[in-house]
C-alpha cells in the first residue's frame, strides 16, 4: 500500500529500478527496493558476478590480467607481501615453452621446480635440483645447504647452473637481485619522464 507524504508516494516498494553491475559494469534491470539497495543488496547482475564479487570481498582480492594469455584472474595482495608476483594465472602460462607433459613419476610443485615423486633410496619426494647436485657430489645434501639456481631459471637444472649455498647466502643473492631490479624499475619509471 502507498502512503502519501507531502504528496509524493512514498518510495520503500520494491520497483524494477535500473541499475549497473559493479563487477562487468552491465546496465540490468532488478525489482528491489531502496532499503535492499541501503544494506548492499542489487550490485551484480548475475550468480557469476556475484560469486567474483563475494571473492573479492571475501579475500580482499584483486582482479589482474595474465602477462601472458590475457585472461583476468583473482589473487591476494598479501600473496605480493610474501614475495609472490603472480603475473600470470596458470603453470601453462608461467612455462609457456615447457608442456606440463612430465613424465611419469614427475610433476610440477606450487614454486614452480620439478619433483620427483619417488627415488633410487626410496625418499618420497625430491625437488629434481637437489637430486641432481647429490648425485653430483656423491651424498646426500644437508636440511640446511639450498641449491641455488645461477640463472633464477627454476627448470634449468643442467649441474653448471646449479651452487650450493647456506640460507644467509641465498638470502643476500636474492636480496641483490632484488635491489637490481628496484633500480632498473626506478631508473625506466624516470627515464619516460
């Protein structure tokens, strides 16, 4: 039932109202009333959007485009903190030269290295970098000694491209490529100015 204020209906019904989807920015139409629009109610036109939108929310995503197919993709800001750069949204497009056709008994970890699911001394599992380097040098390496790759390609494990180090040496290799790339960033930023 309308009421009337001062003469004009009163406005809490709900109405077919005109509205824009937050995620795809497509104009839709919804019966909703204002109150409904007041909580949060009538932002997406769609299960779809909605769902990108709850995991928007939910994980305070962010929505970026692969480096290298194009595609959009969610991913935590806190994932950037951890030190993960997730440019692309997939292992295919993080090796786009290399098919994920592994043989058997091998697979791609989280990191990006090859593992070894099972080996010659009956250990589980083995990122394929330390296997190579023990066999190298004829023993089994220390929890605290890390393969470094020289390259920082994860998949080139010829034995030249492969150094042992201890962590705090790791740490400082990396920390100078980070620096490194700090400054190309800084010195391109200045140089379009």
């Amino acid at each position: 039932m309308l009421t009337i204020e001062s003469g004009k209906a009163n406005n809490k019904r709900p109405k077919l109202r005109q509205l824009k989807c937050v995620i795809c920015a497509i104009d839709f139409q919804k019966y909703i009333a204002p109150s409904e629009i007041a909580l949060g109610h009538g932002k997406v036109c769609s299960k779809e959007c909605k769902n990108k939108l709850n995991g928007i929310q939910k994980f305070k995503s962010v929505e970026r485009v692969c480096k290298t197919c194009g595609k959009t993709f969610l991913h935590k800001p806190s994932e950037d903190r951890r030190g993960s750069k997730h440019e692309v949204c997939s292992m295919n497009c993080r090796y786009p030269n290399k098919k994920l056709g592994l043989p058997n008994g091998q697979y791609y970890s989280y990191d990006g290295y090859i593992v070894l699911s099972t080996t010659p001394d009956k250990r589980k599992q083995i990122k394929m970098h330390r296997h190579i380097m023990e066999l190298h040098i004829g023993r089994r390496l220390l929890s605290k000694e890390i393969v470094h790759h020289i390259n920082e390609n994860k998949l080139d494990n010829r034995i030249e491209n492969l150094q042992i180090v201890s962590r705090s040496e790791h740490n400082r290799i990396h920390d100078h490529f980070a620096e490194r790339n700090r400054l190309r960033k800084e010195a391109a930023s200045t140089s379009r100015v």
